[in-house]
C-alpha cells in the first residue's frame, strides 16, 4: 500500500506529514518504556524482517497480489510505539534507497501503515487476549489483530482520498475498492502474522512483548482468600539474545536474497484499485527513480535477491542504531 508521488495534494500530504511527525515523536518517547536490553536489538531485527516480508507480494486475485504491512506484527512482537518505529525506518529505507513510496507521500505512508495498523493492531489484540490468557489467544490474537488492521489502513486512505486526492473519483466506488481487496490482503497477513509469532513463541516466548503475560508468575486465590504464586514455567526462563537475533537475521536474509524472487509480480492492492479506478495516472515520477536500487534494483540491473540482501542490511543497521539510541537514553 505504498503510495506513490501526485496522488494527493500538497495540503493533505502536508497534513498528513504534520501526523506522522507527530505521531512518531510521541513512539519515540513511549517507546522508551517498552525497549530494554533485549527488546532493543529485537526491533532491530524485526525491522529488517518486515522489510524482507515486504518484498515477497503474495496473490489474493487474479492480477492482484499483496504485502504484510507490518504494523500488528511489530506491535505484539515489540510493543505498539516500538511498532511504529520499526515501520517508520522501513518505509524511510524503501523511499529513499529503493525509490518505493513517494517522499511528498511519506507521511501519508507512515499513517497508514505504520501509525493506524500498529495501533488498531495493538488494541485488537489486547481484546482478544484479555478473553484468554494462553498461547492459543496470543496467536489467535495475532490473526485477528493483522486482518483488521489492514482494511482499516485502506478504509483510511479512501476518507483521505476523498478530501484530498488529485482524481475526481467517485468516493463510493474507491471505499468499496480498497475495502474489498485489502481484506483478501488482510487475510495474508493475518497468516503471516500469526505464524510468525507462533514461530517465535515455539523458541522464545520471552521476546515476545504481547505474550510477556505467559512468563510472569501466576497469583491464584484460593477459596479463603489466600494468594497463591505459581512461579514461571522453567522454558519461559531468560536466555541469551543473541543466537535468536543470529537465526532471525539469517532468516530475514533468505527470504529477501532468495525467496524474494518468486514474489508475484501483480500489481499489490492499491495499484490495483487505482488502474480499475482510473487515478493510476495521477502518481509522478519518484525523486530517486534513478538511482541503482530503484524499484528493488531493477532499473540499475542489480538482481532483486541482491538489492533485497543490502535492504535488510540497512533497515537493520539503521533501525538498530535508532532504537538502540533510545534505549540508550532510557538507562541514561
């Protein structure tokens, strides 16, 4: 759902920076009470993961294809201000190296889908945890949280559009548009979501921000009254970091450098809409459209799995260094 350059206009676009800005300044100062030594170099790495997921667009119709936004993703594995920071430092990735959503539409893009999916992605997955305290609730959670968010996302870009898109399109006809297919593309990353986290539950239930539930002691009442601690379960115990971080950041590198080569090649959901609709030709040419990596390294011949191997090298050093750096002022 990367929007590109000319879709929207100055006042809207500027408006929508004004949020974004906002909106990742307060990340910035909530995140600090949910990175800690371990959460730190975690979002670094969940940070180069969404970027590598989101080059693999799956197919959810015929000639339509989607991506995982991320947001849900991020927010339960990192927390929900976290979230926002890891989508954000991918989207500044994809834009100004890869040319992949436009640099006039960046705060448009981190609304959409950094801002409102961590949030809603958040808060529905908190609902449906606080119904089940257990493993099952956690991942169903995560289902749950991801599909909403994302027609959530695309309902948001309508009301956008219709106040200040650069097409005079029927505002009917877009709402049910992005509606209809970004909840096929909300189903994928419900999928992807949810398996990812079960992944990450299976190994290290503790890295898991929204499951941290699951390691804290059980306080029972009895009958009398009398408060009864059942301590945390022996595997739910801290281990080192470091080789999760290792595997994940070898698993982030495959599917950018290999799997990324059988993505669908369709246009994602909101090209989608925008040729049926007739406002495609409302996006102008992205600022850094020449540059070597633009378009995943297409327009300077490099090989997709290549640029997408010095993608999740970037987004994980320069998210690291970013969040690592508030956490640093967090101990300070």
């Amino acid at each position: 759902m990367h929007v590109p350059d000319g879709f929207f206009t100055a006042p809207v676009a500027i408006g929508a920076g004004v949020v974004a800005v906002a909106g990742v300044a307060v990340a910035l100062r909530r995140a600090k009470t949910e990175l800690d030594d371990r959460t730190a170099p975690m979002a670094g790495l969940v940070a180069a993961f969404i970027f590598a997921v989101q080059m693999l667009n799956f197919p959810i119709a015929a000639g339509t294809s989607g991506h995982l936004l991320g947001g849900a993703l991020a927010a339960i594995l990192v927390g929900p201000y976290t979230a926002v920071l890891c989508v954000s430092v991918v989207l500044l990735v994809q834009g100004f190296f890869f040319a992949d959503g436009g640099l006039t539409a960046l705060g448009i893009n981190i609304v959409l889908m950094a801002i409102i999916p961590s949030a809603v992605g958040w808060g529905i997955f908190q609902l449906v945890t606080r119904v089940a305290k257990n493993r099952a609730a956690v991942v169903a959670g995560s289902f749950v949280a991801a599909l909403i968010s994302v027609p959530i996302a695309a309902l948001t870009f309508a009301v956008l559009f219709t106040i200040g898109g650069t097409a005079p399109i029927e505002t009917g006809a877009v709402f049910a548009a992005m509606g209809g297919v970004h909840v096929l593309v909300g189903i994928g990353e419900g999928l992807i979501t949810a398996v990812t986290v079960s992944s990450v539950l299976a190994v290290r239930p503790d890295l898991v921000y929204g499951a941290r539930f699951l390691t804290k002691p059980l306080v029972l009442k009895t009958a009398t009254g009398e408060r009864i601690v059942e301590p945390a379960r022996p595997e739910s115990a801290p281990k080192p970091v470091r080789p999760f971080l290792v595997g994940g950041g070898v698993v982030a590198l495959f599917l950018a450098g290999v799997v990324s080569f059988f993505a669908s090649s369709s246009p994602d959901g909101l090209e989608r809409v925008a040729e049926d609709e007739g406002f495609i030709g409302a996006a102008t040419d992205h600022s850094f459209g020449g540059f070597a990596l633009a378009d995943y390294g297409d327009v300077g011949g490099i090989p997709v799995g290549v640029a997408g191997i010095i993608g999740v090298v970037i987004t994980l050093l320069v998210g690291g260094a970013i969040l690592w750096s508030v956490r640093q002022k967090t101990a300070a």
